[in-house]
C-alpha cells in the first residue's frame, strides 16, 4: 500500500480545536482509497488499518457546463481542480464547483485589480474538469511569513518581512473586497493565504470557494473558512464577516498587541 496525500482532520469541541484523525489517500492493487486513521504518530501500513475507507472515483465529477460558462482551452495558467481527498470526502463535490463558477463568471464579467483574474473552465465531455486563473507569484502568507508562525508567534518574531510599504498594497485588498461586495458577494475567508502577489507587488484576492450572496446560509452551502481567521459562531454571509477578517489582516501585519486580533 502507498500513501499518497494525507491531512490532518481537527473538529471543534468546546470553542476548541481537537484533532479528529488523519485523512489519508492511498493506492491498494492499482486502485485509489480514501481512509481514516487515528494515530498521529506512524503510518498505517495496510489498508485494513483504515477506517471509513471508500474507492475514490474521479472520473466524470465536475458539474454539467451550462450555455452561459466560459469555457476556454488549456493555456498559459493556473488550473484549480480538487485534490484526492476533495474527490473522496465531498459527495456534493459537483455543487461546490458549480457555485464557484458562477461566481468567477460574476467576476469574469466585473474585473478588478484586486479580484483574481478568472479565465474561464475547462470542459472534458462536457463537464468542468478545472477553473482557469491567471498566474501569480506567491500568495501573501509565503511572502511574509514563511515559517508558517501563528498569529501570536509571528507577531513576536519582529515580522522582519513586513515594511510600511505593504500597508498601500492593504489599501487594495480593502478596494477589491468593497468591490465584491458591490457585486452582492461575500468571500467569506479573506486570509494571508488567500491573498496571492501580482509580479508588480499588487495584491489580489483569490480562492472564491466559500463566496456566497448577501444572504445566504454558509453551513448549508458547504462554505470552508479557515480556523482563526472567522468567526465560528457566524452562520450567515454577510459583509461583516470580510471587514472583520480585514482587520484581523491589518493587525496580523501591523499590529503592536495580540490583544488586537479578534479571533484567538
């Protein structure tokens, strides 16, 4: 058995981030299993070590392309398409794709300087198969923080990577979210991580899975925010939730006091 891709899988219990188990993609007699195991500290070593274990089918997943879909050939980009364990851990994979593209179609049609440039789908008998961006340097979080610190720790460690000149480029992040927001959309996850470097400096906001409108239910929609950086008791899309992980990104970068983030 060969272990292909594994992650670590945490759940909140009591306003506390415990471990849950190790998610893991492996491949048994030519063929390719999703599995659970509990022990962080080794390998499992045969399949039958696994628990919840199913055949991952990757073959014809993507959502139908509907008329009204961009749909272009591969080229010079990035190509956003699920991994292995979205594949096996995602019965309504197909939903989550179809809402993204109508989003970057949104955005396809309204660009900004700010807002990752969305090309368009690829389409493999018929079905989205990838979502094409274009190509940027690196995301804010490789730039700035390489070590991957946590919040309290990066502070601490003087950001020597920071400098007041980024606080213009901060200025953009805030236009490109007040543009999403013109649009009836909410991104929902507005971290360092989501945030990618243009070859000039220019920052641009990507990842658009969690978007959803004004509105909208994010716990029946399969949104995924990251841990730290929202709100977890907030169960709606509302602007609020990007200002707020705004500020958590000004004071992540500029902060003096760890008392100034508002998700511990």
């Amino acid at each position: 058995m060969q272990i292909i891709q594994s992650t670590e899988a945490f759940r909140i219990i009591g306003n506390k981030l415990k471990f849950d188990c190790v998610k893991v993609i492996v491949r048994h007699n030519d063929s390719v299993y999703f599995g659970k195991w509990t022990d962080r500290r080794r390998s499992p070593l045969c399949l039958s070590e696994l628990y919840d274990v199913e055949r991952v089918k990757t073959d014809g997943r993507g959502p139908k392309v509907q008329p009204s879909w961009t749909v272009v050939s591969e080229q010079s980009c990035y190509i956003k398409t699920p991994s292995l364990l979205d594949y096996a851990g995602a019965p309504d994979l197909e939903r989550r794709i179809l809402r993204e593209v109508e989003t970057c179609e949104i955005l396809r049609s309204h660009p900004h300087p700010n807002v990752a440039s969305y090309y368009g789908c690829l389409e493999t008998q018929g079905q989205v198969s990838g979502l094409c961006f274009k190509i940027y340097v690196s995301t804010l979080a490789g730039k700035v923080n390489p070590q991957h610190l946590n919040k309290s720790d990066f502070l601490l460690s003087g950001r020597p990577l920071v400098d007041d000149a980024m606080r213009a480029q901060l200025d953009g992040v805030w236009s490109g979210i007040k543009h999403l927001h013109s649009l009836g959309l909410v991104h929902n996850d507005i971290t360092p991580a989501n945030i990618m470097l243009e070859e000039d400096g220019t920052w641009v906001i990507i990842d658009f899975d969690s978007c959803r409108h004004v509105g909208e239910v994010l716990r029946d929609t399969g949104a995924k925010r990251t841990y730290g950086w929202h709100d977890p008791d907030v169960t709606v899309s509302s602007e609020k939730n990007d200002l707020d992980a705004f500020f958590e990104l000004e004071a992540w970068l500029f902060g003096s006091s760890a008392d100034e983030f508002l998700f511990r």
